[in-house]
C-alpha cells in the first residue's frame, strides 16, 4: 500500500508544476491571497467523478470545503490552484494552506523539525479559535505526508526552472 502510494504521488507530482508556479506568479509568490478555484458540480465528461469533503488547515481558520475530483480535473490540481495542498494524491481529506507549508518548511529548517509538535500547536491554537477539530490526534499524520510531498513539488519545481535556465546559458 505504502509503495502504491509512493508511485501515485511520484505519477502526479509533475501535473503539479504548472497549477504550483501559476499560483506562486498569481499570488506574487504568496503574498496575496489566493481564492478557492473548485469543480462545483459533477464533470460530464467523466464517468467516475466523486465528490470531496476536503477539512482544509489555514493559519487562521479550520474549514471544510467540498469539491468534485475527476480524471480531467483531479482533487489535487484543484487545490493547488486555490492555494492548497492536499494530503493524499487521488481523494484527500485534509488539505493544507500553501502558505502554512511554506513557513513551516522555512522553521524547519532553523529549528529542529518535529511535526508532532507543531500539529499539536497548530490543533490547540484552532480550538482556542472555537474550531472543532475531530478525533485523536486528527492532523499529525497527514500533516506530515502533506509536507514531505510539497517538499517534494517545491524540490521539482526547483529542478525544472534550473534545467530552463541551464538549456538558455547554454544557447547564450
């Protein structure tokens, strides 16, 4: 299952590029915030749409949000368009404010990363805020899976624009 996931994060992290560095120009690189861009009704292309019911983390708020993922519009490219990233590849249930995941990625690097902490930070800071956040630890584990695979876009992302600017110097 583990390495199932692996390969569909792996398959899917490319079709990110594009929606990721149109939102980091959109946004002018996240300082404005990004509106909610989602599929509000069943595509009539595609046989096996689905609707989401996506819990979405901000700094600020704990909110659901509900979505129709598809194969021409997937779930994830969805969010990554309105400024989230989801916590799974094909159906998420949580998905993360881009944002977020950038400043946690910038103190993590700082501070010794411990996702446990943080997560129990952030759920404490929401119910203060009067938000309910169900079950037992609800955020840590797809918090984390959420920040590894943005770490892993932002790594591809870095990748593609060096390749471009090597491909142009070397026609210079």
């Amino acid at each position: 299952k583990r390495q199932r996931l692996f390969q569909r994060w792996k398959m899917l992290l490319p079709t990110l590029l594009q929606p990721y560095m149109e939102l980091m120009c959109t946004t002018n690189s996240l300082r404005d915030v990004c509106g909610l861009n989602l599929e509000p009704e069943r595509c009539k292309c595609c046989q096996n749409a689905r609707e989401l019911t996506v819990k979405v983390v901000r700094f600020d708020k704990y909110e659901s949000i509900r979505l129709w993922a598809s194969g021409c519009r997937p779930a994830a490219v969805q969010l990554i368009g309105s400024g989230l990233f989801p916590c799974a590849p094909v159906y998420p249930s949580l998905a993360v404010d881009v944002r977020m995941l950038d400043f946690v990625t910038r103190l993590f690097l700082r501070i010794s990363p411990n996702h446990t902490a943080w997560c129990s930070t952030v759920e404490d800071f929401l119910r203060c805020q009067g938000y309910r956040l169900e079950g037992k630890d609800p955020l840590r584990r797809r918090f984390g899976n959420t920040l590894q695979w943005f770490n892993s876009l932002q790594a591809s992302c870095e990748t593609y624009i060096s390749g471009l600017l090597n491909d142009a110097r070397q026609v210079l």
